[in-house]
C-alpha cells in the first residue's frame, strides 16, 4: 500500500468509493458496458453479501455507497468487480489492454449527513457533468430507486443477509 493511504475496515460504517477507468478515459462510455458493470455488481453484492446504498457509472468511472461485506473487506469486492468486467470484455473481444487504474478511493463515512451528502453527490454527478438534464435521466444510477422504487441491475439497501445473520446469532 502507497505511504499515506489508509483503509478503515471492520468499522461498521458505510464506504463511499471511488475508482476510475485508465488514465480516465471513457471506457465506460457504452451503455453495454456500464450494464455489465452493474451486472457483475450485483453479483458481487449477493457473493460478498453487502448492502449498495446508492451507484452511479460514468463514462470515465464508477462511484459506490456500501455497506461492509459479510466476506472480505471493500477492497476484496473493488478488485473483483474490476477484475470480472475486464476478463469478460476480453472474452467478448470487446476489449483488450488496460482498463482500470490500479487505485480507489475509499472514504468511511461516520454519520448520517454524510451519508445524505455522499449519496446525493452521486446522484447529481450526471447532472453536474452535462450528461443529463435530470438526475432521473442517467439509468445507470440508483437513483430510480429511491425516487420511482425502480428495481435496477443492482438491488438496493438489501440487507436480508444481515437480517439472517442477527436471526442465526439470537437463535
């Protein structure tokens, strides 16, 4: 890990992070990848058994609000996300090279109006860089789900798995 960077695990606090395409291009331009993107997302969330708050796929990167896995740490989960969607474009021969840069940004969040704040960063992040007039416009955000109840590619605030995990400790 590079001097000065410090990832807080274990907190039980909320993760807003960050990550971005290779030397920021849009790569993630095509609505096909940001699709798949939030596929393998998804799948990740039921693996890795974690809440995703709220997401938005730009054309150049990705942000997430989550909660801590069951399994591993946030960084286990960025590196198989990123992994999984790089593998299957080159399956796809959609893609070959580098895709991702090899950091994220992981900022813990320690209360509720950070929670608020983060979240609607995210969801004004299309808006505030000219891709959509409306924050209901960009498909490739959660915030559908909260303004329509919307199910997306990526279900949110599921925390069933946390449920079951209180009822097996209690019984």
């Amino acid at each position: 890990m590079p001097w000065g960077l410090k990832r807080y695990y274990g907190t039980g606090s909320l993760h807003f992070i960050t990550w971005s395409c290779c030397r920021r291009k849009p790569l993630l331009g095509n609505p096909a990848r940001r699709d798949l993107l939030l596929t393998v997302l998804d799948r990740m969330r039921v693996r890795y058994r974690f809440a995703v708050i709220g997401y938005v796929v730009m054309p150049e990167h990705v942000h997430l609000l989550i909660s801590e896995p069951s399994i591993g740490d946030p960084s286990k989960i960025i590196q198989a996300v990123k992994l999984s969607v790089s593998r299957r474009l080159a399956i796809a021969g959609e893609f070959s090279g580098r895709l991702w840069q090899s950091r994220f940004y992981d900022f813990n969040l320690w209360g509720q109006q950070k929670e608020v704040e983060k979240l609607k960063y995210i969801h004004r992040n299309p808006v505030v860089r000219g891709l959509v007039a409306s924050p209901e416009d960009w498909q490739w955000s959660s915030y559908r789900s909260y303004a329509y109840r919307e199910a997306g590619l990526v279900r949110i605030n599921d925390w069933t798995w946390w449920e079951k995990k209180i009822r097996r400790s209690a019984g």
